[in-house]
C-alpha cells in the first residue's frame, strides 16, 4: 500500500466544539430508547429496590471502567472504530483489530435499520394522542390496525402507516449527519437534551399526582434482598448497564475521536455514566407511579399487569394508561414526543459510527457519507421493518445483535486490547494524562479483568439459551435466518470490508504525544 504524507492523508478531523458539546452528544447517544422502557421492567424483576445495589456495582466495575476504554482509544488513535483500532494495533495486530472495528460498525449499521422504525412508530403515536386513536383496544389497534403484524416470515405487504414517518425519520437523520459533528450532532442534541429533560420531567411530575401512583412507586422500590442471591440478577444488572452506555460498539470511540488534544475525559465520562443512570431512575419513577394507576383502575396488583418492558410497555399498555387517565392526550403526546427525542439522539450517534468509518476509508466528506449511508440504510429499513413482517423481524434481529453481537464484541475488546496486546498501561496513561482525575491501576484491573470475565458468563449463557429454547417461540427455522443469520452478515461485513483497500491510509499516523510528554490538565492552565 502506497504510504502518503500524514498531511495529505485526510483532511483536518472535525471536532466538538467544547466539552459541554460532547457531553450533551454522549448523554443524548447514551440516554435512549431502553432507559425508558427497559429499565424499569428490569428493575421490577429482578428485586426492585434491591436491583439498584448489583446496578450500581456494575456500573462502577464495567460500565465505566470500559466507557472510559472506549475514550481512550478513540482519543489517543483519533478516528472511527475502525482506524483507531488499526492504529492501535499496529503492524503486529492492525488488520485484526481493523476486523473488529469493522465488526463494531456492522452492529451499529444494523442496528439504525431498526431502531428507526421504533422511533418512527413513536412519531405515529405521538399524533394518535391527541384523539386517543387507538380507542378502547390498544392491543388490537398496536398489532392489528397499525402494523397489520403478520406470521413470521418474509413479507413485501407495505404498511403505509409506518412507511410514512420512517422515510421523515430517515430524512431527516441525513440532513443531520451530513451538517457534520459541530453543526449537525451537537445542535441536534442542544436542542433534544433540554426539551427530552423537560418534557419528561412534566410526564414524572404528573404520573406523581395520579391515584395509585404510591403502589406503583412500593412495587418496583421495594426490595427483595433475597433476589441478590441469584446470579441472574447480576448478569441482568451488568446486561441493564452495559446495554444503556452505548459502548463497545464504536459509538465512543468515534465520539472521542472528535475531541480536541486536552480533552478531559475521565471527568465528563462520569458525568455520562451518572447523568445516564439517573434518567434511569426518573423513568423508572415515571412509568411505575403510571403503572400503579393503571392497576388501581383494572383493580389488580401491579404485577398482574401485562406489558411491563419493551414494544408492550410502550405501545400497548402506556396507551391503554393514556385513554383513562384525565389529560390523557397530552400526557400522550409527553411520552411518546419523549421517545421520539431519546431515539433520535442515540439514533445519530450510532449511524455516525457508520458514517465515520466509512468517511476514513474512502475518503468522503460527511455530506458524501450521510447521503450514501442513509439512502442505503433507508431502503433497507423500508424493505425489512416497514411491511407486516416487521415487527417479528425487528424483535429477532433486535435480540440477537444486542445480546450476542454487542457483547461478544465487548470481550473481544477487552481481551485483544488489555489481555493479549497489553495496551492497559498506555491507555490508562493518556487517560489520566488529558483528565482532571487520575485514573488509577484499578481500571486496568477492572477492564482487563473482571468485566471481560462477567461478559463472558453473559455470551455464553444468552448463547446456551438461545440454541436450547429459542427465542419468543418462533419457528427455529426463521430464528436460523433472521436471528443468527443477521449476525452471520454482521460477520461476513466485517471480514469484506477489512479486505478492502484504503482510499486514505490510516498507517501514517502521529498519535497525541505520549502520556510523559503531554502536560496534564492541570499543568496545561497554569
């Protein structure tokens, strides 16, 4: 491969105009669709109150720990999954942690084709508020008049109410992503951040004053201490934390890449991990203290109620809470408008790991990559999620790229990097170098131990579970394509895309200057 000059290897790499524009960027990428409907069904399963002591363990002991892995390597080799990784590996390991970079943003790609659709379906729904359309039967209206849902299987029956809003969804996650990092991202998520915070503050403030609100509130914080006995408590608190930071996908380190030299990280890192899991609790106040008046309506117990997590939470039972309680439209239209602005703000952060990628390796511009990425995405979207088959396949594809996809990727990570490359110390070293807080020999610990160890026991487990009992009773011929063959796409994408020449070679490369000779951050404002 022809080697050309670091100047004229690529143009200079856009960036964040400050530290509150990637902070806004990393809640908005890491506050999304699952810490509103996840997890506080999570939580009510798995101990209530009690699931917030393996909650916050997790957090401390992988969450951040691999959120700050992910800042130091996207920081310190400046570029996308892909690059950075590359650069990382150098010539000993380069095309293979370019493999597993790639292996990243195949996940994150496939990942857009269906979240769009949620968040398209949320768009839907925060209209039907306004006349309670869906009547008296939000069950029937969800899978029946609106998707239409059909068998598994392949279907080319288009559903035009969700076609709709997920080609204005689609158009508009391209103009975005093609306005760039700083005029595109960052004001995008100026602008949804406050307006999410605010909206579901209302939504909390008002779920508070219904009748019942306190028997919903008892059943998910009463703890069940007994539940920490069970190791699937912690694997589903590790699984709840690992999930909702948005990491080990190439999300952050794309992010990261687009921070200047003296980018503190570890400090802005914490306020991500603790800002995301706060919005956690305040959904889990929220959704609860509605679930409770719903149960107190229907005279049951709150866990008697159906739909406590996920699609159903949000698309069936919200909706059934909605027609009953008084100023229901616009406690509707707070909800749904909620998930639309979390979506869409983690939306574009995982097409940007897509978009960035592909800019590095090609050598486009982000207008050239959003129009290319986005059409292509959005056609694939339409043609999979938009027909009456759309649902099921969203469910599979969503379940086994989350569960296997991302968390294999996780190990692998942490494994290649800290275990077998023994990178740890040079990470760990820029990290303190560019921050405000010292990060300690507990992280290496922690990222090269523990947390590659607890990922493991949750692959082979969902892996194990998944071969022996299937998934949601679907035929194991349809999981074989959709579920595991998504995944074996996934793969194959990777291997592709590794082989492929640079249009830009990632090889001539300056890195920040070593940990030693970079002055700290307070040495830097003296």
């Amino acid at each position: 491969m022809p080697r050309s000059s670091p100047s004229a290897a690529a143009p200079p790499r856009e960036a964040f105009t400050g530290q509150v524009g990637f902070i806004l960027a990393a809640i908005g990428s890491a506050v999304g669709l699952g810490n509103i409907w996840r997890f506080p069904g999570v939580a009510y399963e798995n101990g209530g109150g009690a699931f917030l002591i393996p909650y916050i363990v997790a957090l401390l002991t992988a969450g951040i720990p691999i959120l700050f892995l992910d800042y130091a390597i996207g920081h310190r080799f400046r570029g996308a999954a892909p690059t950075a990784l590359r650069r990382l590996g150098g010539a000993r390991a380069g095309r293979l942690l370019e493999g597993l970079g790639w292996f990243q943003v195949a996940i994150a790609f496939v990942i857009g084709l269906y979240y769009t659709v949620v968040i398209a379906w949320a768009l839907s729904y925060f209209v039907f508020s306004f006349d309670i359309r869906w009547g008296d039967d939000p069950a029937g209206f969800f899978t029946g008049e609106y998707l239409r849902v059909s068998d598994p299987g392949l279907s080319l029956d288009f559903v035009p109410g969700v076609l709709v809003p997920l080609a204005m969804v689609w158009i508009a996650v391209i103009v975005v992503l093609g306005l760039g990092v700083a005029k595109g991202i960052q004001r995008a998520n100026v602008v949804f951040l406050p307006l999410l915070l605010v909206g579901f503050l209302a939504l909390v403030i008002r779920a508070l004053f219904l009748d019942g609100a306190a028997e919903g509130l008892n059943a998910l914080f009463t703890p069940d201490f007994a539940a920490l006995a069970d190791p699937a408590v912690w694997i589903a608190a590790y699984s709840q934390i690992f999930f909702s930071l948005s990491i080990a996908f190439g999300i952050m380190i794309t992010y990261s890449s687009y921070r200047q030299r003296r980018a503190n990280l570890a400090a802005p890192g914490l306020v991500v991990a603790f800002a995301n899991s706060s919005f956690e609790i305040l959904a889990g106040i929220g959704v609860f203290a509605t679930l409770g008046f719903f149960a107190v309506q229907q005279g049951v117990a709150v866990g008697d109620l159906e739909g406590l997590t996920g699609v159903g939470l949000s698309f069936i039972t919200f909706p059934a809470i909605v027609a009953e309680m008084p100023g229901g439209p616009i406690f509707g239209a707070l909800f749904f408008g909620s998930l639309v602005m979390a979506g869409f703000t983690s939306l574009l952060s995982v097409l940007q790991v897509v978009s960035a990628a592909f800019q590095e390796k090609f050598g486009v511009g982000p207008r050239a990559a959003a129009a290319t990425i986005g059409g292509v995405s959005a056609v694939l979207s339409i043609l999979l999620f938009s027909t009456t088959s759309g649902l099921i396949a969203l469910d599979t594809v969503d379940h086994y790229v989350n569960n296997i996809g991302i968390v294999a990727s996780a190990v692998l990570t942490t494994v290649l990097v800290i275990l077998v490359l023994r990178r740890g110390a040079e990470l760990r070293g820029h990290l303190s170098a560019v921050s405000t807080l010292p990060v300690g020999r507990w992280w290496t610990v922690l990222v090269g131990g523990l947390a590659p160890l607890v990922l493991t026991v949750m692959l082979v487990t969902r892996i194990v579970a998944l071969l022996t009992e299937g998934y949601e009773g679907y035929p194991s011929g349809y999981l074989g394509i959709v579920g595991w063959g998504s995944l074996g796409l996934i793969v194959v994408g990777a291997v592709v895309l590794t082989a492929v020449r640079w249009r830009r070679t990632p090889d001539d490369f300056v890195p920040w200057p070593a940990p030693r000779d970079l002055p700290t951050c307070a040495e830097a404002r003296r």
